[in-house]
C-alpha cells in the first residue's frame, strides 16, 4: 500500500512541474512606418510580402530573439523605390502592446526626376 501512495504522489508531483513549464514564449515588436508623402506601398524584402500603405503599423513575433533585422522597399507611383533596413525591438509580451507602443521609422522618398 505504502508502494502504491508512493507512486501516486510522484505522478502527481511530475504532472504538476510539467504543468509549470513554461511554454514557448514569444517576444513581440512593432513599427509604425510612416513616409513622406505617406500614400506607399511597403513590401518586405524577407518575402516580397506587401506590409501595407504607409503610414502601417507592421507586427513580428519571435520566440528566441530580442531583435529583428528588417528590410523593406517602399514604393510610390512618381517617387524612386526607396530600400530602407531597420532593427525592431522585441521586448514586448503580446502583439496588443507592442502595435500600442510601436517603433517609428520615418522615410522620405525623392520624386523621379529630381
């Protein structure tokens, strides 16, 4: 009897420690990528994925890392394509915070001809 209790409290001791495991926690970084005139596309180079229409609040997640190298080309019908890189901070917990308190990258594109 006393073997049975044993065993029985050591698998309730191991289910309860992996149920404190942590899981694979993600680290979340934003920015706000804003142009001047706004009004471009922004496409990631990583993956030739359009971002969005600047001014874009732009989200990535990680599970390892604490910070992203980005690469972006912003274009605009009568502006030169402008290629820009970045690096994202991801010290955030959840996607929420880190779109409510995004990085902000500014960049000026030059009209064609100039």
């Amino acid at each position: 009897m006393m073997l049975k209790r044993s065993c029985c409290m050591k698998n309730m001791l191991f289910s309860a420690a992996i149920l404190a495991l942590p899981g694979c926690a993600q680290n979340h970084g934003a920015a706000y990528i804003n142009t001047v005139p706004q009004g471009a596309e922004v496409v990631n180079l990583n993956d030739d994925t359009v971002l969005g229409i600047t001014p874009v609040k732009v989200w990535w997640a990680e599970s390892s890392e604490k910070r992203k190298f980005i690469n972006v080309r912003i274009q605009k019908p009568g502006y030169r394509d402008k290629t820009s890189s970045f690096w994202v901070t991801l010290r955030h917990r959840d996607k929420n915070s880190a779109l409510s308190d995004s990085q902000f990258v500014e960049i000026e594109l030059q009209q064609q001809g100039q």
